[in-house]
C-alpha cells in the first residue's frame, strides 16, 4: 500500500502531494511537519520520485508560510497563531492524522490531507532571512539571470567588470541593467491564471515567471529587483506612491487596513499605496528606482533629481499617463512594515488577491505600449451590458480603438491584430479563461462567464520613459 502526503494552504492556493515513508503513517504532525516541511529534503523526494518539480516548488513555498527565517535563511520557529485541519477537522500539532483510503493508478493509497490555516498569525516574516532562503532554492537560476543581464547590456568583458561591485560607477551599472531588465518585462496578471497559476508572486516566484516568458505587477516586479539586490549586498527600502496621494504619509491608518482588512471605506488612505518603487543607498548617493512598467516610465533617478519626489513638503508629483488623462502619482518615504506587511498580506492573507489585482485594482491581464486586454466577468446579460458600456464610454471618451465581446475570444480585428503583434501572449490569455472562471465562481458563487477586451491605446501615452544615466 502506497502513502501520500498532501498539504494546501487556503488563501495562497499553493498545494503539493508527496509520498511518505509507510513508517511516517501515525507521527505526530508536527514530527511530520518538521520531516516533510521544515527539514524537507527536496532534491532526495525528486531523486526518488516521490515528489513532482511542480510540488517541490509549492512545498518550499509553503515553508515560509509555516516557520519563520533567521538572517540566514534557515527555518526556525512557527508563525505564533497558526492552525492546521487534517481534512475538514481541526488537528492539533501533537495529534496524528487520519490517513484516508483512495484510489489512484489502480493501487490503493493511504492520503494524509493536511490543510494550513495562517489567519491568526502575525506580520514576523524575516524578509532578509526570507530572500537568502529563496535564492538558495535555485541559486544557479538566479545568478545566471544576473550576469546574463549585464553581459546584454555591459558584453562579456563589461559584466564581468561590473560585477566586481567595487566602485559607484560599477554599483550603479549592475543596479540600472537590473532594473532595466525587470521594467521590460511583460505588465501582466494573466499568468495568475495560467501554469503555475500563483495567485500573487513573491519576488524570486516573480524572476521564474519572467525566465518563462511572462511578468508581473509592480508590486511584484518591485520585490523581483531587491530579492536580486539583497543578495549581492545593497541596501534599499520601499517606497509607495499613488494617484493624487499629496500630503502627510497616512501611516496609522494603512497599518489599521492592515489588520483589519475592511476596505470598503478606505479609497482616501489605499491610494497611497496604489505603486511602489525603490531607494537605493550606494556609496552615500540616493537613487530612487522605479522598475515596474505597466504606465509608469522607467525611474533612475539620484540624489536631487530622486529627492524632487521624495521630499517632505512640496513634493514633484510625476506625471502619468492614464487612458484618457494624466494623472498626478505621488511618491513617499515610508516606514517599511507597512509595504512588507502589505505584500506579505496578498501572498498569504488576503482571500483572492488575484481577482483583486485584475478587476478592482483594474490592471486587467496584460498592458503594453500599444495594448491593454482586459477581462469582463458577469453571471447575466445585464451585468454584461452594464460592464461592456462603461468600457466603451471610456474608450468613447479617449478616442480609442476597442473591441468588447461577451465570449472569450480574439476573432475580432483588433483582437486578431493584438494576436498577430503577441501571439505568445495572446495564446496564454485565451488560455486563462478556465481557472479565471474556477477562482470567479468561487469567490461569488458559480454561474460565471466572461468575454474579453482589448483596446488600442494610443501609443505616445506611455513613450518617452527616463532613459536612465547610461545612454539607453
């Protein structure tokens, strides 16, 4: 008799099966935590087979959502409040769980299902143990990513320079070819839907998905840049910005959205964190960096110029191009568990982040200079009507090409011409829609369908990005 091993995590989605030793029926489940979880010995389970690539990944995943990192990186205690189920009941840590009879291929499997429950944990993460642990997950992943962005940039020869890290020029040639990379990347949500199908990336979650063709959110491309910074030794912080976000930094007020996690009235205090980006300290110069994309130029930006935005009072708002006007974005010095804490909410806490980033955060699937696809979800016709004519009063008022259709297609002309001008991201839209669907009719209950929009924007809306100091 075979026996598995499965563990999920409720709000993350991240979920893997792993076969256990026939010994390892009946332990405690904290003994089966610290074996399986804690100390899990990831490349021995491939080796023998007892674990696929895409769950090793989902089980150190999991890890850092169950223990927490020294500065090193090594797990250490339990998140304080965390709960398990063993199936559909509570199960305490020194109870042993049920192993329930199925079938699979033929053979008879005794499946331990072990659930994870974090909603009474707190903000402790370690993000600096937290992104060294990552980077050992796949370090030679990592690093080739690195010096194979400085050698497009800088040649053979030239990353090999840079990479030295000794002087202020070489820092700063390493930190702009970094973040150049990331900012062209793919703006995108549609990889939530897709593959792996995370419902929000941490920062080396988000570096793979680029490896893979795909991208991200700005706040996640963000974390993307410092989980690559940290680990070669700069020093940097957060910083939020938003729409129309002038005046005093609201910060009580965020830290209390953060607990408490009721939204509905708080537009005022949210729009201060709508983007991020990034302060750098090299050598005693201050550079901001903004590295995400989507309608944001790209930011590289030191001292003066980085303190115009930065400043206390009367800060230079940057100016935005939205699609049917320019917007004032805001850029503030913040403390940072509030940005660590909101990020660490979206990965672990907050249900269906996904569907947030996509319809109430109105990033859609994909935005590009020429582009921007979105979906459009309703349960009747009327909801379709109501939301297809507000997409087209929009598109009326900018004077955009569009096309809105109630199904999930591209066989439109202007979606045939999107198709034909990305036809790798087009196939993955279109390959979306079935999980899109799963996570809708779960978070309001079943009966959905969608259809897609694409709109043409006009292209000098997002030129014209800060070159940066390099002659890009």
């Amino acid at each position: 008799m075979l026996s598995k091993h499965q563990h999920n995590d409720s709000v993350s989605t991240r979920q893997c099966s792993l076969r256990l030793e026939p010994e390892d029926l009946g332990l405690p489940l904290r003994e089966l935590l610290t074996r399986y979880v804690k100390h899990a010995p990831i490349k021995q389970l491939l080796a023998e087979s007892r674990i696929t690539e895409s769950s090793s990944d989902a089980l150190y995943a999991l890890g850092d959502l169950a223990y927490a990192s020294d500065d090193c990186g090594r797990l250490r205690d339990m998140f304080a409040g965390i709960a398990f189920t063993d199936g559909a009941r509570p199960i305490g840590l020194n109870d042993s769980p049920t192993a329930h009879m199925a079938q699979a291929s033929g053979q008879e499997v005794a499946v331990v299902d072990i659930g994870i429950d974090r909603i009474a944990c707190e903000y402790d993460r370690n993000w600096r143990g937290f992104h060294a642990r990552r980077w050992r997950h796949a370090p030679e992943r990592y690093a080739s990513f690195v010096r194979d962005t400085l050698a497009a940039d800088h040649g053979e020869a030239g990353a090999d320079d840079v990479m030295e890290l000794r002087s202020t020029g070489q820092k700063l040639k390493f930190l702009n070819s970094l973040a150049w990379r990331i900012w062209n990347s793919q703006f995108e949500n549609y990889s939530r839907f897709v593959g792996r199908s995370l419902v929000y990336k941490s920062g080396d979650e988000t570096i793979d998905n680029i490896l893979d063709g795909g991208g991200a959110i700005c706040s996640e491309k963000v974390q993307a840049l410092k989980f690559l910074t940290d680990h070669y030794g700069f020093e940097s912080d957060y910083v939020l910005a938003g729409q129309d976000a002038d005046g005093q930094f609201p910060a009580e007020k965020l830290r209390e959205l953060l607990t408490t996690f009721d939204f509905s009235l708080a537009k005022r205090y949210m729009r201060y964190w709508q983007h991020t980006a990034l302060l750098y300290r090299v050598d005693g110069a201050r550079v901001l960096v903004d590295a995400t994309n989507g309608n944001v130029p790209f930011l590289f930006l030191q001292d003066a110029e980085a303190g115009r935005l930065l400043r206390c009072r009367d800060k230079t708002p940057l100016p935005v191009r939205m699609v049917e006007s320019e917007e004032q974005f805001y850029y503030h010095e913040t403390p940072q568990d509030i940005p660590e804490n909101l990020f660490f909410a979206l990965e672990g806490w907050i249900p269906f982040s996904d569907l947030m980033q996509v319809f109430d955060n109105e990033l859609g699937l994909y935005l590009s200079a020429d582009y921007y696809v979105a979906p459009i979800s309703y349960r009747s016709e009327r909801e379709y009507q109501r939301d297809r004519d507000e997409f087209l009063e929009v598109c009326r008022r900018g004077g955009l090409e569009h096309s809105v259709t109630g199904e999930w297609t591209l066989d439109t002309p202007l979606g045939r011409a999107f198709a034909e001008a990305e036809p790798g991201v087009s196939r993955r839209i279109l390959d979306a829609r079935k999980h899109l669907l799963t996570r809708l009719d779960e978070c309001d209950g079943p009966g959905h369908d969608a259809g897609l929009v694409v709109i043409k924007l006009h292209r000098h809306s997002r030129e014209g990005g800060n070159p940066g100091p390099f002659g890009r």
